[in-house]
C-alpha cells in the first residue's frame, strides 16, 4: 500500500478521524503562541476524552494567555468511528482555566453540555459556537476538507489545521493560498506524521496494508501513517518570511522555455534562477518556502486553464503525442519531442524595492 493509499480508503469509508499525536502538536504551535493570547480557541473535531489538542490547550492555557477553550466532538451512530466517548449524545466542552490556578485542568472546572444533534461542525449549534470563538486548531475529516475550510472562510476565522498537501491543488483551496489568505504552516509539508486510529481501522490496516508505509507499530499501538500531511493555517508566522537564497544562474539549455505557458521550466526549487525576473513553472513542493514578499503565486498549471495563463493550445498536427501532453504540467520541448512536466505552480519574483 502506498503511502497516499491509507487516506484515501479513509476517505472511501469514512473512517477519517486521525487523531493527532501531541508531540506533533507541540512541534507546530509552538511558533503561534503570541496569536492566542486573551482568544477563545475552539477545537470543533475533538474527542475530548482522546483529543491532543484539548490536551494541549488546556494544560498550557495560562501559558498561552487564552481566554476560553471549547472542544466539541462529532458523535457517530456507528461504534468506534469519529468518537469513543461514552455519552449517548454529542457533547462539547468549555474550559476557562483553573479555579485554583494550577496548571493541571480540574475535572470541576470542565463544563460538559450537551447537543441537541450529532456535533457536526456544519450544524446550527456547531455554527453558534464557532461564531463566539477567535480562533479554530483541530484535524478535520479528510474527507469534509473543501467543505470545513469554506466554513472557516465565511465565518471570517483563524485558523490551524491539519490537512492533506494535496489539497494546495484542490480548485476550492489553491485560490486561498494564491490570495494569501491561506498558507502552509511551519512543520514542513509531506512530513512523515502518525495518527492515533479507532480500534476498528486500526485492525483493517493490520490486516491490508503494510507496517512502515501504512501504519506503524509504538509501544504495542497501531498507529496510522501519513506521508503527505501538512498543517494550513492564516496565522503569520517567522518561516513564512524568511528568504529563499537563490545560487543558480539561468541558460536556456538548463531552463527549457513551455511551449504552452510564456514561462521558464525549473525542476526543482533549489535551482531557481536568481537572474531571472519572468513566470517561471516550480514544482508544488515551493510553497513550504514560499515567502510572499519575495514571490509573486500567478497560477497552477491544469486541464482547466484556471488562470487563463496558457499560451498555446496544442492541436494533433503540432505534436504527434498530443494526448499524452493534454494534462495538467507544462509541456517543453527536449530534442525535437514534447515531454509534459508534472504540475506546476508558476511564480515570478517580486522586484526588489
């Protein structure tokens, strides 16, 4: 099983609540701390009886200077799927910190509700809740990614999340990260993370995939596996401005020109040329680099021609293997034959002031 296979049989049968593990957490939000102090964090995806984020934020919550946690968790019909709490209704959680000051949460100072319905996040109820909070961190659904990241964008919010790093090429996403009202965290994108599974998939995968691509085992736990996770967030943070320092210079041998974008092919963003001032097509991974002050995002390469950046449109008596370029990268011509590149975001350096 391949490393992106695991997900999308989550994805398939819904069985995509991965439960993040702490010292991810930590690893991440430790560069966010200055955003939430006197804001109302809400976990909306949580278990809060499993949940490394309520974890976190409640036992750093005087540390962080918030000023109120709510967790809230999706509760299932189906047994071992999205929750494993014991109650028969949904619930939610809020916390404002220890009464006595500790830094250890007091059960007595957790107030438990109740939902009227199941705790889905698109829920009247879900939505009430999010609209009195500031600021949401959690590790949505998989499946339900399009859908939570357009709420969070109609109801004005914050935002850190852990999400697929395909989704930066999704046509409902990559706007949103062209725009820069969405971007990559700091934990490098397609970074190996594992995830806490319910005991049911936990078992499938056991069963079907192989351990060290889909799963690893730690101290006797079944972890699911995750190559290609990444966190989005709109919270500023210091990587996102950091300079990319470019060594390479250009030749047209070793930046073949697209015949069907008016850009410069480079295949790696390591080799991005520090003389060059045009569109140039750069592979996705760029993004973890990205610093907007010093590039400029014009567009994906796709079928679709989102961007209306396309040049040329290839007919059969231009290139004999037409249906092999009619994809979504850039086409360059290497010896007399046109070769299509895998996808491209194309970028342009912003000129120095």
């Amino acid at each position: 099983m391949s490393l992106n296979e695991n997900l999308q049989i989550a994805k398939r049968k819904k069985n995509d609540e991965f439960y993040t593990q702490l010292a991810d957490i930590e690893k991440e939000l430790r560069h966010y701390h200055r955003h939430f102090r006197g804001k109302v964090v809400y976990c909306n995806c949580d278990d809060p009886s499993v949940s490394n984020f309520f974890h976190y934020f409640s036992y750093n919550f005087e540390r962080l200077g918030l000023k109120k946690l709510v967790t809230a968790c999706y509760r299932n019909r189906e047994r071992d799927l999205f929750s494993r709490h014991d109650s028969e209704r949904a619930i939610w959680l809020d916390y404002n910190g220890s009464a006595t000051g500790g830094r250890v949460p007091d059960v007595g100072d957790i107030g438990i509700r109740e939902f009227e319905g199941d705790g889905d996040f698109r829920s009247t109820e879900c939505i009430e809740l999010l609209m009195r909070t500031d600021i949401v961190v959690t590790n949505p659904p998989f499946s339900l990614f399009r859908e939570y990241v357009a709420q969070l964008v109609q109801y004005g919010k914050k935002f850190l999340i852990v999400g697929s790093q395909n989704a930066v090429t999704y046509k409902e996403i990559f706007p949103l990260i062209k725009d820069s009202r969405m971007w990559l965290g700091v934990t490098p994108k397609g970074q190996d993370m594992l995830f806490d599974v319910p005991e049911g998939y936990a078992r499938e995968l056991v069963a079907t995939a192989r351990e060290g691509s889909a799963y690893r085992v730690v101290d006797g736990i079944v972890k699911g596996r995750l190559g290609n996770a990444a966190w989005f967030t709109n919270l500023d943070h210091k990587k996102r401005h950091e300079e990319l320092i470019l060594y390479s210079r250009y030749s047209p041998e070793k930046y073949p020109a697209y015949d069907n974008y008016d850009a410069i092919n480079v295949d790696r963003v390591a080799e991005i040329p520090m003389d060059w001032d045009g569109a140039m097509g750069v592979p996705v991974t760029f993004l973890d680099k990205h610093n907007p002050e010093q590039f400029e995002v014009l567009g994906i390469t796709d079928r679709d021609d989102r961007y209306s950046l396309k040049t040329r449109k290839y007919t059969l008596a231009d290139a004999p293997n037409y249906n092999d370029l009619n994809g979504e990268g850039g086409v360059i011509n290497v010896g007399g034959k046109y070769k299509r590149t895998y996808r491209r975001l194309l970028i342009r350096k912003i000129p120095s002031q």
